[in-house]
C-alpha cells in the first residue's frame, strides 16, 4: 500500500469515501488543464481564426490539395536568384483536383500578400480568396484562366471557386 493508502485494486481503502484511480487523473488533468491555461494560454487571435476557418468549411465543395509548394520543395541549390528586382519574395504553390489545376505565385510585400494564379482543366467566372476572421476578397478570372488577389494578411487563406458546371472547388487552406 503507498503512503496515501491506495491499494493494487486502485481506491482508497481508508474508509469513509472511495477514490478510484481514474477520478485522480481526471482531476489531474483538469488541474494540468488550468495551469497550462494561465501559464502559456492559447492566443485569442489563433482561437478566432480557428473558429473562422470552421465556419467556412463547405461540405459539398471538391478540395483542391496542395501538391507542390517551392517553399517544401526548393533545390538544395538555388537555380536562380530568389525574390524579383524589387526584392519581394515569390512562392509557388500548385493545388489539384480532380482533373483542375490551381497553379498560384504569392508575393509578400509591405507585410501583405499577392496572389497571381491560373486556373486549368476547368473554367470558373470569379475566384474568392478566405482568409479567416475577413470577409472573402473576389476577383474576375480572365479567358485564360488568370486572376490576381491583392493584399491579402499574411496568414492561413484558402481559394473558393465556382465552377461553370456548378460544383464548387477550394483549395486545402495554406498558410502565406
């Protein structure tokens, strides 16, 4: 038996009241819970965000994922210089679905996001850029497929397009 009285069978042999062994963790947890609350809380942006992105989901919608991102998949050996003339950085990103492709170049400037993409395989009159906690940004998608988001946070956002046959598609949500 240890010093607070518990037994092999996991209760407090000590009489009056019995305290199973999973009730203890239960209120361990619990206290762990609190003190990881007040020490190192979850930021009220991040919570909000995620809420956001929650309620953005689309059941019915076909998910476009990230296939190839230059930021994962960069040479060991830079090819070219990085960013332009201007010294803005670019990312390529590429999300498939389904037969379409959603080929993207991001552009941070001035603590914002550009994006410049081409959609194929498929054709879409406008494409909306989400981005949790604001209101989605459209933008007219030209005869080729080209379209341009400006100014977008730094941030996770995903792409929402609807497609002339109707169906829906968006991107996996990416973080910029």
């Amino acid at each position: 038996m240890s010093a607070g009285g518990t037994g092999l069978g996991g209760t407090d042999r000590g009489g009056a009241g019995e305290v199973s062994s999973e009730a203890a963790d239960d209120e361990l947890i619990a206290r762990l819970r609190r003190i990881a609350g007040q020490v190192d809380p979850v930021p009220q942006s991040l919570l909000s965000a995620a809420r956001a992105a929650f309620a953005l989901r689309d059941i019915d919608a076909r998910v476009a994922e990230l296939v190839r991102d230059s930021l994962v998949d960069a040479p060991a050996t830079p090819v070219r210089a990085a960013g332009t003339a201007r010294g803005e950085e670019a990312r390529m990103l590429s999300f498939e679905a389904a037969g379409t492709a959603i080929e993207c170049e991001v552009m941070a400037r001035a603590g914002e996001r550009d994006i410049r993409g081409q959609l194929s395989g498929s054709q879409a009159a406008t494409v909306a850029a989400e981005v949790a906690g604001r209101p989605p940004v459209s933008v007219s998608v030209g005869a080729h497929g080209w379209f341009t988001v400006r100014g977008l946070p730094p941030g996770p956002f995903r792409l929402r397009c609807q497609l002339a046959d109707g169906a829906t598609l968006v991107t996996s949500w990416t973080s910029v």
